[in-house]
C-alpha cells in the first residue's frame, strides 16, 4: 500500500509529511527516555526482518490482486509504539530512496498510513487490551488478526481520502472507497495471521519480551539472542526462499486504480513532481528492486522498462533483497544507538 506521488498533491503531501515528522520527533523524545542497550539490535532485525516480508506478495484468492504485510503492528508488539514507528519509517525511507518503491512527496503519507494506525491506534486500543488479562495463543491470535485488519483498514481509507482531498478526479471518492476497503481487508486479516505467528514465537522463546513490551516495562537483563538469531534467519528465508513464491500481481491499491482508470498508474503534471521523480530516479539505485540498467533513462523511460521488462531473473532480486535487508539492518541500528548516545549525552550534563 505504498502510494506513488502521482496520487497526492504538494499540499497534501508536504501536510503529511509535517504531520509524519512531528509524530516522529515525538517517538524520538519518548524513545529517548526507555531506550535499552538490548533493544537496538532488535530494532535493527525488525527492521530487516519487515523490510523482506513487504517484499513477498501473496495472492489474494478470486481477485488478481495480491498484498504484503504493512509490518506496523509487528514492530509495535516487539519493540514498543514508539521504536515500532521510527524502524517503520527507516524501512519506508530506505524503500523510497533506494527502491524508488513509494513517493518522496507521498512519503509522510505512506509513514503515517503504514505507521501510525497499528503503532499507536489499534496496538494500544485493540492488542493490548484484548490481551490486558494474559496471553496465550488463542489471546494472540485474536488481538493480531483484529488489530492488524482494524489498521489496515484505516490506512486503507486514509489513502482514499488523501486521493479524493489531492483533488484527482480519476479516482472517485465512492469507486475508490467500494474497491480498496474489501480487498485490504482480506489483507488485513491475512497480515494478522501472520503477526500473530510471529508474535506466538517469540512469546513462547521469551515471553518477558512481549509481556514487559506491553506494559511498556524495562525488559532488564534479559537475553533475547536466541529471538534474534531466529529472526535474522527467518530474514534470510524469506529473501531467498519465499522469493521465489512471491505473486507478481498487483497489490491492493494498484490493483484499485486499475479497476477505475484502466492503468495501475496516474499522469502528473507539474515541476514538484518533474523534481521528486528527477531525486527519486538518481538516488534510486536498485528500482523496483532490480538492478539499473547503465544507460541514463528519465523518470518515464525508468517506469517504462520496468513494467515492460520487470525484473530479469528472481536471483536478481534475491540479491538486491539481501542488499536492502543490509541497508535496513544499519540505518535501524544507527537510529537506536544515535538515541542511545544522545541520551547518555544528556544525562552526563545533567550530572554535572
């Protein structure tokens, strides 16, 4: 559900990315305060382990469509609503400046609609209260699934309304809204599957993980490597196993705006979006995850060659996962220790 920047304006955009920012500014205050030396390298596999699964689309059933996971609910059940939002929008930095896979004008929007809902809405308002009494695997499975298709679906009719309010007239409010709700939430409910067999995981390998995280309590000294080790292989599966299994048809939202316009893509008309695309296009070294071809093509001769020639072989991919898997790991590990070193930093002044 990552949204082009042809589906929304330069007003709306730049709001949402103000909005975005300042939710993360916040995040990065509240992480501030708790952040453990133990959780940054869970941020970092989290981050990888979410950016490889939003890679490997499944088929959704008697539709053409197909869907990924959004990560979001995952990522605040492991590491906290806060730490859940910055690794999530460090996976979508990196999907948009390295992939070309969402806008950079419909960055703050993608953030939000991806981020916001699950880490700070249906994880606080669903997950943690369905599972308040104790968890089990049944607890589990049920705060997952109705949080993470809740979610979905209000990231889903925030992409409609962010349409409807960019004023593009091609995708009517009604049409749009009929087509994208049912069929992200049969990805919703998909995704919540598939949190909950992660999260019914690392509950049974470190339940003070998932416990003490929902109370929003220190996880002290407890050893999460094996919650690790099993992560980052788990990463490495899903790159290079599941991969190859991933269905090629559109997802929910490019499927939505075919069903109307007849093209998974809208024109654009304008210097912000000549411009977004010019940065995207030169800082977008793997596009669409495959490797740039030498010649120099402009944003539309880019867009041209992938959907015509699409990706030359899977391996291909495969390697540009690990690549980004890679990027992932870093920039989400420089998050948390750049927070840790600024708090102790703090702190030290304060002692004096």
């Amino acid at each position: 559900m990552h949204m082009a920047d042809a589906l929304i304006s330069p007003v709306v955009g730049g709001t949402m990315l103000f909005l975005s920012a300042g939710i993360g500014i916040y995040s990065v205050k509240k992480v501030e305060k708790d952040i453990e030396d133990n959780k940054i390298p869970l941020m970092g596999v989290m981050g990888a382990f979410v950016f490889a699964a939003q890679m490997i689309n499944f088929s959704i059933p008697g539709t053409g469509s197909s869907g990924h996971i959004g990560g979001g609910l995952l990522l605040a059940i492991l590491l906290g609503p806060y730490a859940g939002f910055l690794t999530m929008a460090a996976v979508l930095l990196i999907q948009a400046f390295f992939f070309a896979d969402g806008g950079l004008l419909a960055y703050g929007a993608n953030v939000f609609n991806l981020g916001f809902y699950t880490c700070f809405i249906t994880y606080q308002l669903i997950f943690k209260k369905v599972t308040l009494k104790g968890f089990s695997r049944k607890t589990i499975y049920i705060a997952c699934i109705l949080s993470a298709a809740i979610g979905l679906q209000m990231g889903s009719l925030s992409v409609v309304l962010e349409t409807v309010l960019s004023g593009k007239a091609e995708l009517p409010f009604k049409s749009f809204l009929i087509l994208m709700q049912p069929i992200h939430l049969a990805i919703g409910i998909t995704e919540g599957f598939i949190t909950a067999a992660v999260v019914s995981f690392v509950w049974n390998t470190r339940p003070e993980l998932i416990e003490r995280t929902t109370k929003g309590l220190s996880l002290g000294n407890i050893s999460i490597k094996k919650v690790l080790v099993t992560l980052s292989l788990a990463t490495l599966i899903i790159i290079g196993g599941l991969s190859w299994f991933a269905s090629s048809n559109p997802d929910g939202l490019e499927w939505s705006i075919e069903k109307i316009t007849g093209s998974d893509e809208l024109e654009t008309e304008g210097v912000v979006y000549s411009t977004m695309g010019k940065i995207q296009s030169f800082t977008s070294i793997f596009p669409d995850y495959s490797f740039k071809s030498e010649k120099k093509e402009t944003e539309e001769e880019l867009k041209d060659m992938i959907r015509e020639e699409k990706l030359e072989s899977n391996s291909e991919t495969v390697l540009v996962a690990v690549i980004g898997g890679g990027i992932t790991l870093f920039i989400a590990l420089m998050t948390g220790f750049s927070i840790n070193i600024y708090k102790r930093k703090k702190n030290k002044k304060q002692d004096i």
